[in-house]
C-alpha cells in the first residue's frame, strides 16, 4: 500500500512529537511547519494526502492558512484542530471546506480515526460491503429457491437492489460478478414463478395476489384524495427501483417519505399496456371492449398513449372522484416551467397528474444512439445519468415549488426495463409485434422453453388482434431475435435497456408517497 504522506502545522509542534511518533509507528510519512507561511511553502513542493492544521497561530491564522492551501491544492483533505468550539469560526472553516475538524487537547486515536475516515474510508467501505454481501450471499440464495409468494419476491428484489447499490458504491468490482450471477439466478426463479402464478391473481377468488396496475390509483391514491388532501401523482415512466433509491436522497431535501412499497406491473411490461392500466384501472382487454376508441392495437399505425387523459377523466368519475383533476404529459422542459409558472391556477384542483417520459426516452436513445451506448453501458452508468438528469433537470425544479405547498406527493412509474445479452430465436409473420421483450401474433415458431408463453389471452386480460393470437414472454437477460440477418440483429440489440417481458426489474416497480417538509 503507498505510504501516506501527511502535513501536520501548529505552533505548539514540539509538545505533539509523541503523537508524530505515533503515526510513524503506524506507517505514516510526517512533515511538520510550526506557522502558516511554511506550511504554504511545503504544499506548493509536495503532494500531501492529509494535513492537519492549527486554527490558533500567530502570523497567518488557521483558516487565512487554510484559504491559501485550498487554492494550491482544494482536493487535499484538511483537518482543522482548533481550542474554540465558537460557533462563527466553525461555519467559517466549514465554509471554507474544511473535511473536519478536532477540538484541543487532540489524543492519538483520534487523529488516527480522522485519518482513515478521510483517506482510507473508501477502502474500509470496500472491504466491509464485501464482507457484508459475501456473508449475506448464502441466505439470499436460499431464500430465492424458496421464495413461493410475490411478497417474497418484493423482499428478495429489494435486498438484490440494496446490494447492487453497495457495491457500485464501492472501489472493488471483485464482487459485481458475483452479484450478476445471483440476479440472473434470481430472474430465472422469478420467471418460474410468474409462470406458475400469473393468470391466477386475475381469478376473482384468489385473494392472495399482489397490487397490479389497474388498481395503483385506486389504493395508492384515490383514498388521499377522499380524506380531502391535494395529490399530486408523478408517473416517471421506466423508473427502476434502484433509479428511486438513486435520487431519493436529492427529493428528502425538500420532502419527508410517508411510504416506499412496490407493485407489480402487468404483461406486457410495456407503456401502451401498463400505463394504460394505471390510468384507466382497467385491463386492456377490458379497455378494448368498453372503450374501443382508446384502445390502439399493437399493429395499429396511431400513438398507443394518447388517450391517458381521457382514461382518467372516465376513472375518477367511476370512483366519484369530484375535486378538479389537471393532467399534463412532459415530453420536453418547457412544460415542467409551464406548471412552474401555472402553479397556483394548477392546484386549484385538489388532483394534479403528471407524466414524464424521460427516463424511457434515454433507454430509447441508448439503444439508437452509439454516444448514448457508450455513456451508459451499463446498470450502473444507466443509473448514474438517471441520477444526474434529474438533479440538474427542470423537474426537480417543479418538485422544489411544489414543496413549498401542503400537498402529497405520489410518485410511481408503468414499467422497468433490463439490459438485455443473450438472443432467443423466434419467427412470425408480417403482423407479429416488433417489441424484443415480448411478441404477440398467430403462428409464432419459438422454443418452448425459451419462453414464457400465454396461449390464450383471455386468461390474463389481453386483446387478441385475431382468433388465433397469442403471447409469448421473454425472460431474465433474453431479447427476441428474427433468424433472418440474425448476426446483426444481435449485435445492434445486444447490451440494450429493454422492457416488455418478465423480470424483477421491469414488472416490481416502486409507489412512493411523501409529503412538503
């Protein structure tokens, strides 16, 4: 390991000479300057890991000494040791950046705790996250074989996140396989699962199933609403679970979490039928039959979610839902300014629904652009410009000015998506959909155990574009691939954020409500 180079500046130096010996003993390179002048002078001729610096000196003061080391070096950790516990000289030197600070008399295990919290954290969060998940391996994968419910599912889906989100955070990837191998075993089990149980939870009778999207305003919102509160409902299409984790502690500045639970999207884990659901608490076959002129079939030229703002329209009415409702699609920045801007004739209504479709929009892109490939190439990158787009973006600027309001504030999303690897041969017709994830269309020519398939659509809800239609489902880390120009097929698609089919990521999605600090 390097030697760790430290600067260490008080003008009592010599009285500190057993806690220099100290961290000799313990492997470290001490300088020492007993004024500010020269400890100026040591940093513009060496490259310091740490320097710890007296508040109190005469000449130069602690924090005029502080101000010129940060122009030298601002990334180099500074220690400020100080006698004061003032109120106004520790906003000054945390103003300055300062990365902590000790108050006298200082004793060795302190210094040495204020040295591995700021040079060697990273390291010991490594090897402690580790440890941790290595520990934690075997139970996880026991508990994926014998997961027999979807709220176990819920549970083992929201451990895997918290642990992928560990160790992304940490220096060493020695784990990131590991963690790899258990999601797609995980994926593979699920996919059994919803297999086995799927068109089950749509038996009348069958009480245990989980909350599905037909029925996430009616239990997530629509009692908000009937106790007299202002809901606002913020769908971010495509948004993960661990997309949620990533930019909630961005949103806990200005609101205060009330619930995080998760739901299960229904197949086709794609916009046209989940969000469609969520807004019409219909199943789309049911959307089909009542409202024949907002349903658009996959083989349909028209948009296939032009008619959200409708569909709730009719919901709210159903449910006697009377206090105003405004909705609005973002699709572009000028719209979050546009509510920004409208914000007080937009809460005179008591629900305010919003829709916005930049999170799909950048799956979308990485898939057809090669620079957006390259910048997320992974979950992990995927997730940090998820993260970054957010924190910079209009739309956190239209949640600051709605904090500002009493209201609640719902978020959720329609469906998730995956990065897609390993190509499953399947062949159909001209009418056969084109989606990747998941194929709908009559004389489908696949293996049977590359997929998950649904012979009859009535069974789970779904519209047949004709008498011999049927479903098929890809699963885990699979896409489907056409065996003509196969070879190219697979490379364009190969490594791409997908949705439609059956996965933890797309189908277990998060219902947040947190509410104005």
């Amino acid at each position: 390991m390097k030697e760790i180079s430290i600067l260490w500046t008080d003008d009592e130096i010599d009285l500190l000479k057993p806690h220099i010996i100290f961290l000799e003993q313990k492997g470290y390179q001490i300088d020492t300057a007993t004024n500010g002048s020269d400890a100026i002078d040591l940093v513009e001729n060496n490259a310091y890991d740490i320097i710890f610096l007296d508040e109190n000196m005469p000449g130069l003061s602690g924090l005029e000494t502080l101000y010129k080391i940060k122009q030298i070096n601002p990334l180099v950790p500074v220690i400020m040791i100080t006698k004061s516990e003032e109120e106004n000289i520790m906003d000054e030197a945390i103003g300055s950046k300062i990365n902590d600070y000790l108050i006298k008399p200082v004793n060795p295990n302190q210094i040495l705790l204020a040295i591995k919290k700021n040079i060697d954290k990273d390291r010991l969060i490594t090897q402690k996250t580790t440890s941790a998940y290595q520990s934690a391996f075997s139970k996880l994968g026991m508990e994926i074989n014998d997961s027999l419910s979807h709220e176990d599912w819920i549970d083992i889906y929201k451990k895997l996140t918290y642990w992928e989100l560990e160790l992304s955070g940490s220096s060493d990837s020695t784990m990131d396989e590991v963690l790899r191998m258990q999601l797609n075993e995980a994926n593979s089990s699920f996919s059994k699962f919803i297999k086995r149980n799927y068109t089950d939870w749509f038996d009348a009778k069958n009480t245990d199933k989980p909350l599905l999207s037909p029925n996430l305003l009616k239990e997530k919102v629509f009692p908000l609403l009937k106790e007299g509160k202002q809901v606002v409902f913020l769908l971010i299409d495509n948004l993960r679970f661990d997309h949620w984790k990533s930019i909630e502690p961005i949103l806990s500045n200005y609101y205060k979490l009330e619930t995080e639970e998760l739901y299960y999207s229904i197949l086709p884990t794609a916009t046209q039928y989940s969000r469609n659901s969520i807004f019409s608490g219909l199943m789309p076959s049911e959307i089909n039959k009542l409202y024949p002129e907002l349903w658009k079939n996959d083989d349909e030229e028209c948009g296939k979610n032009l008619y959200e703002e409708e569909m709730l329209k009719t919901l709210l009415n159903r449910y006697n839902i009377t206090g105003g409702m405004y909705f609005e699609k973002v699709t572009d920045i000028k719209y979050c300014k546009r509510i920004a801007d409208n914000m007080n004739s937009i809460l005179n209504n008591q629900f305010v629904s919003i829709v916005v479709n930049f999170v799909d929009a950048l799956s979308h892109a990485r898939t057809d652009q090669k620079m957006m490939r390259e910048l997320a190439n992974s979950t992990t990158a995927y997730r940090a410009i998820t993260k970054s787009w957010f924190e910079h973006s209009p739309l956190l600027e239209m949640l600051k000015a709605f904090a500002d309001k009493d209201i609640h504030l719902v978020i959720s999303t329609d469906h998730g998506s995956i990065q897609v690897s390993d190509p499953v041969k399947i062949i159909g017709d001209r009418a056969t959909t084109t989606n990747l994830r998941y194929k709908q269309g009559r004389n489908l020519n696949y293996n049977k155990k590359d997929v998950i398939e649904i012979l009859n659509p009535t069974d789970a809800f779904l519209p047949k574009t004709n008498i011999s239609s049927t479903y098929v489902f890809a699963y885990g880390n699979d896409f489907f691939a056409y065996p003509n120009n196969y070879n190219h097929y697979v490379k364009y698609y190969r490594d791409t954020f997908q949705h439609g089919g059956v996965s933890l990521q797309e189908m277990i999605l998060p219902i947040i409500s947190i509410k104005s600090r």
